[in-house]
C-alpha cells in the first residue's frame, strides 16, 4: 500500500507549461507569467489541479532556460517577482498546485558563482565547479562535442555536461550544497508545492574516468536535498536515466526520503532509432513499456510517472500514431491508455488539442541550441535537405512553437511577433477550432479527467492487463473495493474484440458505440464499467 504523501501524488494531474510560448500578456512575442494566469480558467476546466513551469528564473537563454543565471530573480521577459507571487496565490485560490523546475547541476556562465569561480583559486566560490588543469577524460557534452572548455581567465578546463555556457556545479563541495538547499527554502517560502528536478543523476559524478552521472554520493545529495523539513512533505519528480527497478527503488521508496517519483524514458524512443532518426513503432510498443512500469511500481509501491510529451520530445503521436486524418482518434486513445493506468498524469501544452510535430523548410525557423548543431553536423555528411528532414523530425523546437489559441493572426498567442516561428500547422490546430469541432480532444481530455477524478477506482485501484502481448490492441482492468472497470484501446487497423466479461454502455468513448465490445475503429477506445 502506497504511503499517504504517495497517494495524495495519486490525485495530481499535472499541465507542463513553457513559459515563452504559452500565451503573451503585452504583446512583445514572449510568453509571461501574466499570459499564465489569464489562462487559469482554461487549466481549470480542463481538470488539471497542478502546473509545472519550464524555469523562468533570470537567465541568458542560451539554452532557454536552462542557463540559470540568478535562481532567486524572474526573467525579466517573463515578468516580476510580484508577478510569481500572485499566479502562486491565483493557483492556490483555484485550489491548484505549482511545481517549479529546479536545475541543480548547472548554472549559467554568466551566475555571479561562475564569475567569481573563474577569478582564482582563492575566493570563496572556487570550488563551486570542476576546474582541471589538463582534460581529465573523453567525456562529451549532450549537445555534442567535448565535455571541457578551457577558461583564459582561469588558466583551467571546466566541465559543461550541456552547453558551453552551462557549467557543472561541483556537489562534493558542501558549499554548493548548502547554497542550493537555500534556493528551495527560498522557493518552498514562497508558496511553491512541488519541484521537478532536471537531470538528476548528474549531480554526482564518477571521477576520473568513470561516469558523468550516479555518482557514488548521488543518494547522499538528493536526500540532503528532499529528506528534510519543509522539503520532505513536497512532491518531487526527477528527470534521470534510470533504467532499471532497483535504482528506481533507491530513488523513489518511501523510506529513502529522496524523489516522490522519476521520468522513466525507455518509451520515449518509441518511433525513432535515435532523436532524429525514424523507425517503424505503433501504439503496441508504447504499451509494453507501460505495462512493464505498471507491474514494477505496483510490486514495490512506487509511483509511476504518466506521460509521453514534454519540452524535449516531439509529440508522441506525431511518431507512433496517426497526426493526420486521425489525429482526434489517435489522441484520444492515447489519453485513455496512459492516463487511466495508476499514477499521476503529466499533460504538455497543446498535448490536449491533439498537438502534433510541425515542418519548415528553412533551418531560420528553428531556435534550440541542440538542433541548429546537429544541423550543421548533419550538412557535413548529407544534402541540406536531408540534414532539414532530420531536424524536422526530431528538434525539441516541435514542443516549443507558441500555443496556438486559434487560426488568427499570430495563432492568439501574442499581439506581436512571436520569439519563434508559428506551428506549421497552427490554423488547422488550435484551441478554437479543437472546442468548436464535433469531436473534440480537448473535450475528450475533460471527460476523461472527469471519470478519473470522480471514480476512486482510477485513482487507487488494481491493474491488470487483459490482452496478450501479441494483441494488436490494448485492454486492461482497474479494480477497487468491489469495483471493476474495463479499459479498451484499438490500435491502427479495424478490430473485432469480443471481452472476457459483461460491462454496461461505455461511460467514456472517443466515438458513438453502445456496447463495449465488436467492432473497433482504427485508434478508438472505450472505457465501461464491468457487470460481473
């Protein structure tokens, strides 16, 4: 049985939003936080109870964001201090959650620490990073490239696990420690709820030869970190590359007093060899994935972590599923596989109008820092054309075109130009349309968030997997106290499913049917009590 604080996780159903492209208040083509709260109502009628923000502290934006340059300050793009503080009041008056993103294993260059660091060997932040005399090891940067950049000022190499201009944080000095325990209290203060923690497992590492990350002392760091005081009540959920179950247990059991649950990310490949690269994935393959979490979490009372789209991925169903002639269908069954399994929803923006991966013809129309170097490396192996295919398929930019709010001028999303180009296909997908359509996913979104809410059985209850691996469709029971539900997903060619057992007339179902069993669809799902 999962601990209290575990279960209160169990009722969260969390929107992601990005600050810079959710919705611009004053018209300059950034999103802010003021754009945020105009949109509340829309979160709220949704059925979300919780919002976590992509980082919107105070930042150079080399890595949109994730350069942290002062952890205490709001970008000035994106508002004030006193705007924070009232979207956390606003959230908590609509009795609404707010995680914030905590990144403790870089700063920005431009941190007041980094520019102290560089000066010397002799002032108190010195040892605030990794700074080696020679290249210690062949470690390479996730945005390509060496790990190691040289400092003329310093005279030394420092570690950039990202991008140049974002410099590792040195956790085996108990200074850094402390200065980021400060930065939580800081926001805990505040009123924030929850954190999620951006690459977690990287604050520890192997020196000198070993692994950037799952250090020796990473248990040690994160439970200074979550396991004390105000810190230790809060829901967490830690961006990692865990992949198996025992290091899972070590995050997240409940008597570690560590994460309260992890991104698992062995699915996310699904529909590609690697980031920019395709391959032949269904609906079949993501299933697997999430049934073999759902066992592992329930076996040892973990919580799962339920999602497929975030700031880093292009739409899931713009890789396994149908984005075009059933693009409502797809979304749908996706929503009703993945949300109505135990654990706590995580929903990106746009995801619930069926969002899907947009395409350009030019590389001008792409801003993130990862897929402009891929480009180049790309174009020195193969036509530029080719080299634009795989940055269409695969860029993060996918997940950070403006949410588009209608087919006007600049998709409703800002008076002014937006930072980044408009969403290829932003006039035949938006909010507007999505709501006006006959068969709506945002619509669909709330009636299913609805069912979960309102039914303790999708919140508490069992699961247990009816179909067979080989099944080219997805059923699975939720049962609690008595109660039983069926959930029934089709996947992408027309079936004939005939159920093990009796259910009443579908309480949820993506198209008209009075029965829960017969003649499925391409993409269509059901959910209906069970008689017996």
């Amino acid at each position: 049985m999962l601990c209290k604080k575990y279960r209160d996780g169990l009722r969260w159903v969390v929107y992601q939003i990005y600050p810079r492209s959710f919705m611009d208040s004053n018209g300059d083509g950034i999103g802010d936080l003021r754009g945020i709260i105009q949109k509340l109502d829309y979160l709220k009628e949704l059925g979300v109870n919780a919002v976590w923000l992509c980082p919107c502290y105070q930042s150079p934006n080399d890595d949109n964001g994730y350069d942290i340059s002062d952890y205490r300050s709001i970008n000035d793009e994106f508002g004030t201090m006193a705007d924070m503080d009232d979207l956390i009041r606003r959230l908590h008056a609509l009795d609404m959650k707010l995680i914030m993103d905590f990144v403790p294993n870089h700063t920005s260059t431009a941190h007041r620490w980094f520019q102290e660091s560089r000066k010397g060997k002799n002032n108190p932040y010195s040892d605030f990073y990794y700074w080696f005399d020679e290249i210690p090891n062949d470690w390479k940067s996730v945005f390509r490239g060496s790990a190691w950049e040289y400092d003329a000022m310093r005279g030394q190499y420092y570690l950039h696990s990202f991008a140049v201009s974002q410099a590792d944080l040195n956790w085996s000095n108990p200074a850094v420690a402390s200065a980021m325990k400060d930065t939580l209290d800081f926001w805990i203060d505040k009123g924030v709820d929850g954190f999620r923690v951006d690459v977690i497992d990287r604050i520890a590492k192997d020196f000198p030869a070993g692994r950037n990350g799952f250090g020796p002392h990473l248990h040690e760091y994160i439970h200074d970190l979550f396991g004390r005081g105000k810190a230790a009540a809060l829901f967490t959920v830690g961006e990692s590359g865990v992949t198996d179950t025992d290091e899972l247990i070590r995050h997240c059991a409940a008597g570690r007093e560590e994460l309260s649950t992890l991104f698992l990310f062995d699915h996310m490949n699904c529909g590609r060899y690697n980031k920019f690269t395709p391959k032949q994935d269904s609906l079949k393959t993501l299933r697997d994935h999430l049934i073999h979490w759902q066992r592992e979490t329930a076996k040892y009372d973990l919580l799962h972590s339920l999602f497929v789209d975030n700031h880093d991925q292009p739409p899931m169903i713009s890789r396994i599923a149908d984005d075009r002639e059933k693009r409502y269908e797809s979304a749908a069954c996706m929503a009703a596989m993945l949300y109505l399994l135990k654990g706590v929803p995580f929903i990106y923006q746009g995801q619930e109008i069926g969002g899907a991966s947009a395409h350009y013809d030019s590389i001008g129309c792409f801003n993130d820092i990862e897929t402009i170097q891929a480009y180049r490396e790309f174009c020195q192996t193969m036509p530029k054309d080719q080299a634009l295919e795989k940055i269409n398929f695969g860029s993060r930019d996918n997940a950070r075109h403006p949410m588009a709010w209608n087919g006007g001028e600049n998709g409703g999303f800002s008076a002014g130009k937006p930072w980044i180009a408009l969403h290829s296909r932003y006039r035949d997908i938006n909010v507007q349309k999505d709501l006006a359509a006959e068969r709506s996913v945002y619509r669909f979104y709330q009636a299913l968030l609805k069912l979960r809410r309102s039914n303790a059985v999708f919140l508490d209850g069992d699961v247990q997997v009816v179909s067979s691996a080989e099944d080219p469709f997805f059923i699975f029971t939720r049962s609690l106290n008595g109660e039983k539900w069926a959930v029934i997903c089709n996947f992408e060619s027309e079936q004939q499913i005939a159920l093990p057992f009796r259910c009443e007339a579908p309480a949820l179902a993506s198209l008209d049917r009075a029965s829960a069993d017969g003649a499925y669809a391409p993409y269509e799902c059901a959910v209906a009590k069970i008689k017996d």
